[in-house]
C-alpha cells in the first residue's frame, strides 16, 4: 500500500450511494490513508452514508444541505484543523430543465442548478479554507458539457461551465494559502444522477466507440486521479480540469 494520503483529512462531500462518483473517491482515499469525513442531506441519505462510512472507517459523519448557509456554518463547525482536502461531487438541476430545450429552462430552474451545482463550491471553500492550516487541496468534479453542447445535458451544462470558472478564480485566491483547488472532468458514467439525463446510454455507446482508448472510463480511474491532486505529488497543479474521460474530449469529427 502506497498511502499517499497518510495522515491527511480528507472532506468528502456528495456520497449519495456506493454508485457515485464521490464514493469511488473516498475508497480510493481511505485505500491511500486519509482519515474521511462524509456529509449527508436529510434523513434519508442519513442511514446509506453512515453504512458506508463503516467500510471506509473510522469516518465521521456529518449533515450538510449545500443549499443552506447555516448548515455549512454548522458542518464547518463541527471540523477539526487542519483538513488536508476537500472532495465537491455535488450537482443538481430539476429533471424538467433537463428534459427540454435549454432556451426553454425556467428561471428557478437556471438559478437552481448554478446555487447547488456552482455556487455550493464556492460556499464550502469559504467555510472550509480557514481549517486548511496546512495548505491542501480542493477538488470538484465536472463534465464536457461545460465546454461543449451535450444533447440533454442543458442547464446542467451552463452550470459546469460556471463551476469551472468558479475553480479557476477559487485557485487565483486561495493559492496564497498554499490551497489548491482544480476539477476533474470525468467521462460519462452510470451514476444515479446521470441517469437524470434523457438518452444518456446513448451518451455511453458514443463515447465508447469514438474515444480513443474505445472505452468508458470507471470510477476507480477518476478516484485514483483525485489521489494525486490531494497529494503531495499534485502540489504544483491549480486552477485546472483535468479530464479523465478516455481521451474522447480531444476528438472532432
């Protein structure tokens, strides 16, 4: 075992079942070293995070509504410096805005989807940064339909793209601090989210035919890149995506 991350605390938020993103992410980081922190929303993903915060244990538990200011306060109460790394794998847009044309997305809808998909990471890193005594890392996830039109993606797709910018100006402010802060661009995977997306398993057959490695990427190659960002071997590396997609973000016609 390498452990990368021995002795390193690591905040993960947005495990929303062992098929996300994020869990792939604390698995990897609990294989690495790092002592987990996991939030949850509401009593229903109360009980689903505490289980698996048993398989990656010791793992605290904590509440957090992205959503709401005080419940950020409340989780960034609740931390002990120095947090070493911070995980943000949270998004939202209503199924609707997702469903039909993006010149047809509602205004709450658009306001929706950049306060839980964008904005919470600003929020969390304001919260956060004061524990990161030791410098650190901060990571997000995002997706191409930041930068490119992904049928069906939509609002959510305008979101990343504020998420990304928003990554970029996190890492011109915190750098001082010696706090890191870049997105990772995984490829399409089969997550609950996702399948939020209409068509999305048409997503998948396109990009596994037309990506160079002829594959989707896994959750486990996403996670193993998040070890190296809140690494000491990701130390030189801010204000960057990294796409973890099976090389399809390079190809044109």
């Amino acid at each position: 075992m390498s452990e990368l991350l021995a002795g390193k605390t690591a905040l993960v938020l947005g495990v929303a079942n062992r098929w996300s993103i994020a869990w792939a992410i604390a698995q990897a980081f609990h294989r690495e070293g790092a002592k987990l922190i996991l939030t949850y929303q509401g009593e229903r993903q109360q009980k689903t995070v505490e289980e698996l915060a048993a398989e990656v244990g010791p793992a605290t538990v904590i509440s957090c509504d992205v959503s709401k200011d005080d419940e950020i306060a409340g989780m960034a109460s609740n931390l002990v410096a120095p947090v070493d790394a911070v995980v943000h794998s949270i998004a939202f847009a209503n199924r609707e805005d997702l469903g039909r044309p993006f010149a047809e997305t509602s205004r709450a809808g658009f306001a929706l989807a950049q306060d839980i998909s964008a904005y919470s990471l600003v929020a969390v890193s304001r919260a956060v940064a004061p524990l990161m005594t030791n410098g650190g890392a901060i990571l997000t996830l995002t997706y191409l339909g930041s930068q490119r039109v992904i049928q069906n993606y939509n609002v959510m797709g305008v979101a990343k793209a504020s998420l990304e910018a928003s990554t970029r100006y996190l890492a011109a402010d915190l750098g001082g601090k010696n706090i890191r802060v870049n997105a990772i661009s995984a490829g399409p995977i089969k997550t609950t989210s996702a399948r939020g997306v209409k068509d999305f398993s048409s997503i998948l057959e396109v990009v596994a035919q037309r990506a160079p490695l002829k594959r989707n990427c896994e959750p486990a190659e996403v996670a193993d890149t998040a070890v190296f960002l809140a690494s000491d071997l990701g130390r030189g590396v801010t204000g960057n995506v990294l796409y973890v997609d099976a090389g399809f973000q390079i190809i044109g016609f």
